[in-house]
C-alpha cells in the first residue's frame, strides 16, 4: 500500500510537511488542516488508504463495486473495461462517490496495471480472463480480489497459486460465502466433530455439459465502443456476435468451465472446508448423469449433484456425520440433526451472494499482508476438483489423480485435459 496518491484534493502528509518546514526548520504560522488529512472526523488518513481499480466491473461486478466504494478506506480510482460503456458507467459511479472527475478509464488493462499509484484491482471479468488477469497483476507488484471461478482448467489453476506464493500478493477468491455466517457454522460443526466422524459432503452444482456450437458473425463494432480481439483475449478466435458480450458466453466450452465449475467453485470449495482439506483434492473420480461423485484419500465423499435439495436456497451444501448432518444454502437459514445441534447460536441472516464480508477480509489482509480465506492455495485446489470431475463426465469414466504431481494416474487422455490453449500474444 502506497504512501502517497495523487488523486486526493486535500494535503497529504507529505505536501504538507513540505508546506510547513522552512530551510532553517523553523515552521511557519500555524495552518489550518482538514480532519480527512489527520484522520479525523470519520475520515481516513491518505496513509492508510486504499487505491483501488478494477477490470470488467459489469454484473457480478457491478455487485461487488456498491459495496467496496462505501468502505471508508477504499478510493476507486480507475476502470479498465473492452466496452465505453461500461467504462462510462463506473468512471460516474466513482466520480460521484469521490467528488471529483478524477477516474480514469482504459480500454487496455495493461495502462492500469502500469500505475504506481494504485494498490489492488477488483477484477470482474469473465471467467476466460480470471487466471491470466490475476497473474498479470500480481506480478505487477498489485494485490486482487478476483471474481469466481478463478481458472477454466487445471494447468491454470496451479499457476495461480505459485504466482501468488512468489509474488506475495493478496488474493481473494470471490467465494464470498467462507464469510456468510450459515456457511461458516455449518462448516464448524463439521471441522469440530460436532456431526461425528465426517462421511459424505455434497455439493450443489448445474449441469455439466457445454456446447461447441458459434454465434452467427454480427459487424464488428469500433474498438473504442468495444474491443472485440481484447474481449476473446486468450480464448480461440471466433467472430464477434453481440450476445456474447452480454452476458451470452456461459455454457460455450471456449469462454466456460461447464456447470460443475459454475456453482462448484463455491460449494465444491465449501466442502474441501469442511473435510480440512483446503491443501489438496480429490484422488477418485466417478461421473454419473448429473455430476460427479469423488472421493477423497483419506475416505470421505464428495457428492456432486443439481437436484434432491431441502430447499434453502441456491449453492446449497450438506455435511453427513456418523451422528448428524446439516444443509445449508443461500437463503441464510440451515437444517441439522439432531436439533441439538443448533444451540444457542443466532446467525446472522444474510444471502449467500451478498459480498460485504468477504471483501472487507480482502481489505483488511491487503493492510496486514495475512492470508485471506480464499487465498490462491485454497481456490487452487477446490478449482482442480471441479475441473477434474468435469473431465471424468466429459470422457464418461473413472480416473485417479494425485494430489501431489497434479495430475491422473494412467489416463493420457484426461491428462492432455488438465490445461487450455491460449490464442497470441497471450501466455502465462
């Protein structure tokens, strides 16, 4: 986190320093300095500021940007965005929250990335920019919090997190729900032994499959309105159709990780919580119709399904015990057995996509330099188990994996899978 940021109209410590000391050192007559300077009156010192901007802040992003711009720690300063009108959207959203005209906006993410003055990115693009995007910034000496799903195969995925290792970037994964109160309890009882010896998670996932079909070509439009070559970035080429930049590219294999990965890189992650197994993966993988079921090396199962849920809400889990059981979704309530269970504890009810918490942790460790709950490591490993199930249904049999050299026992095929082309210049 930088000292000193040009952006903000009132003195900073420097300037001010430098306006008050004479060559004798004598100060000069007493001046008057605004509290925001000193930290007062509710403000935040320049010092203890964090300079932020992001890349392709749209929907999800758009979510996440509401949020962060009322921490009164943060100044948003900048957008990089392939579309004007995206860009033109944020630039108004933080210029009012600033009072200035002062964010910028880039078409090319790279002039952002070339600023010194800012610390950390939000980056909310697509799923085909999140690992590459995150391993550029990291290593131009910024931290991130980093919508999800963070990679589209497994080569991608381990490359994150040694990134992060050797940069020591922050980094949050945007798996908000390791910081939504039923989530987190639901987890404790299973990591405390309260369900008994842990047998069976499960996690809620989509439907699998993903097509390979294009678009109809539509005319391309100006770059200035919206880079089209930015926008595919290390994805295959294929010609520009307007739906894809609306929101249209889920479930299209070049641009996706199918629907194991889409709610996986939540619930799947949530369920590596609760089996302490945030440092490693699944060593078995079997597809059936809807999913995948997995096990993991030291016996516990990992279910992954769409239907047969309790209700509670989107991206549910469930925790099976030799004595108990709990499930829990979005809605912010939860079911256990025994009844017992439950206690005393009140939670707080809140949706399981509502990002507050989880990016005032991000905010906080970007301060401390400790790790976040969805560090690089962690959102590895629950990455290469929904990519692995996602290659078992795709070849529709059994595979073994190691954990440890990050690949399949004895299938080729599966392990020509683990990693994706990437179109030039673009590599990591």
């Amino acid at each position: 986190m930088k000292k000193k940021h040009v952006f903000t109209p009132a003195l900073n410590r420097r300037s001010f320093l430098q306006q008050t000391l004479v060559a004798g050192g004598a100060l000069l007559l007493p001046q008057i300095v605004r509290g925001q300077v000193l930290g007062l009156n509710g403000g935040v010192a320049p010092s203890n500021r964090i300079v932020m901007g992001g890349f392709g802040i749209g929907g999800r992003g758009g979510n996440d940007l509401a949020v962060l711009i009322q921490e009164p720690d943060v100044q948003f300063v900048a957008i990089a965005d392939i579309r004007e009108t995206r860009r033109q959207a944020v630039k108004a959203l933080a210029d009012e929250k600033n009072g200035d005209k002062g964010c910028a906006m880039y078409r090319d993410f790279r002039e952002l990335l070339a600023r010194k003055d800012v610390d950390a990115l939000l980056i909310a693009t697509g799923d085909r920019w999140h690992s590459l995007a995150s391993i550029l910034t990291a290593k131009a000496g910024k931290d991130m919090y980093c919508e999800k799903p963070c990679s589209t195969n497994i080569a991608d995925s381990v490359a994150l997190a040694e990134t992060m290792r050797r940069y020591s970037r922050v980094y949050q994964a945007g798996t908000q729900r390791r910081n939504v109160s039923n989530f987190v309890f639901a987890v404790e009882l299973a990591r405390t032994g309260k369900l008994g010896k842990l047998q069976t998670v499960h996690a809620n996932t989509l439907a699998p499959g993903t097509k390979l079909e294009w678009l109809p070509a539509e005319p391309e439009p100006p770059k200035d309105v919206c880079d089209w070559d930015m926008w595919l970035g290390p994805c295959p080429w294929r010609p520009y159709n307007s739906q894809y930049v609306a929101g249209r590219w889920r479930n299209h294999f070049d641009f996706h990780g199918g629907g194991i990965l889409e709610w996986g890189s939540h619930t799947i992650d949530l369920c590596q919580w609760a089996n302490d197994a945030d440092k490693t993966a699944p060593v078995e993988y079997v597809p059936n119709e809807g999913g995948c079921v997995a096990q993991y090396a030291n016996g516990v199962k990992l279910v992954m399904r769409e239907t047969g849920w309790l209700g509670l809400g989107t991206c549910s889990v469930r925790f099976e015990g030799d004595e108990g059981w709990v499930e829990t979704g979005d809605r912010g309530d939860l079911k256990v057995f025994p009844e017992s269970l439950r206690g005393e504890r009140t939670l707080k009810r809140q949706a399981g996509t509502h990002p507050a918490g989880h990016l005032r942790e991000f905010l906080d460790c970007v301060k401390s330099r400790a790790l976040t709950a969805a560090n690089g490591d962690v959102a590895c490993q629950s990455h290469i188990a929904s990519h692995a199930a996602y290659i078992s249904w795709q070849l529709g049999r059994k595979l073994a994996y190691d954990p440890a050299k990050n690949e399949f026992i004895g299938d080729a095929d599966a392990n020509r899978m683990r990693a994706r082309a990437k179109r030039e210049p673009w590599r990591i």
